[in-house]
C-alpha cells in the first residue's frame, strides 16, 4: 500500500481523542523560581554579617576594601561587655583568646566596633588590649554619611 499523496507518509490524528503532546519545555515557572530565589538571597544576605547590635558613630570615612578571610570583629556594647566575633568574652580572657586565634590567621587585623554611647577611655583601653595581643592593624568601624570636621562643602 502506497501512502496517499501529500500526506508525507504520517498518518494525521484529525479525529483523535487526545491532543498530541507538546514538545516544547515551559520555562517560565523556572524563571519565577530563579527570581523568589534572587530575591530572598538580596534580602538575608544583609542579615548574615556577623555582629552585635550597637549604635555606631557616624564619621565621613570611606569603607575599607573587602579581604580574602573573614574579618575578626572585637564589640564594645553599650554596657562596656566585650564581644569576640559573637561570643561575650570576659576581660581578663580577651587577650589569651586573641593571641590564640591570631596564632590560626594570617592577617593581623581586627575591626573594633563600640557603641557611641561608650567613653571614649573605654575604647583606648580596648585598643591597647588588642595591640597587645599582637594585632598591629585595627579597624574603628562606623557608620557613613556623619559629620565632617570642615563642616558641608568640604
């Protein structure tokens, strides 16, 4: 039996039940995934840095750039507590703390981070403990957008 001509030798389903199966992948719920996806990463990624709420001073000093480890963050609380990293440490522990994790590090940097409303006697002596401990290059961390020294304009 030869096959009828123009038919292209397929038979046609022109009075099937069932409609063919597409063939084409639907991408668009993927894309909506993707997006939801983007969106709760911008969102939480703010959330993941490492701290203890303080209330930090405002300075017009630029950020510093970003490093290869994770920085080692020293906190001052608004009632004088000390804070390695997330750890509430007592004073008289800070500096063998400090020593040994400087000891694992490469870096010798420390970001300090105190409350504003802290004396400032309060962040000397902490300052002092950390060089003590061996770290030569401490970071003040504040917030942006304070006051200048010139005033606006300079």
């Amino acid at each position: 039996m030869t096959p009828r001509k123009g038919s292209g030798g397929r038979r046609t389903r022109r009075h099937s039940r069932h409609p063919a199966a597409m063939s084409e992948i639907n991408v668009t719920p993927m894309v909506d995934v993707m997006l939801v996806l983007l969106i709760i990463f911008m969102v939480a990624a703010p959330l993941l840095t490492v701290g203890v709420p303080v209330e930090l001073p405002e300075t017009a000093a630029s950020a510093l750039p970003t490093e290869q480890e994770e920085p080692l963050t020293i906190t001052v609380t608004a009632d004088g507590a000390l804070v390695l990293q997330t750890t509430e440490t007592p004073e008289d522990e800070l500096i063998p703390r400090l020593r040994a994790v400087m000891a694992e590090r490469t870096d010798d940097k420390i970001y300090l981070r105190a409350d504003g409303a802290i004396p400032y006697e309060r962040v000397v002596q902490v300052m002092g403990a950390l060089n003590g401990a061996g770290f030569r290059k401490i970071g003040l961390v504040t917030e942006t957008g304070g006051p200048t020294l010139g005033g606006p304009g300079n």
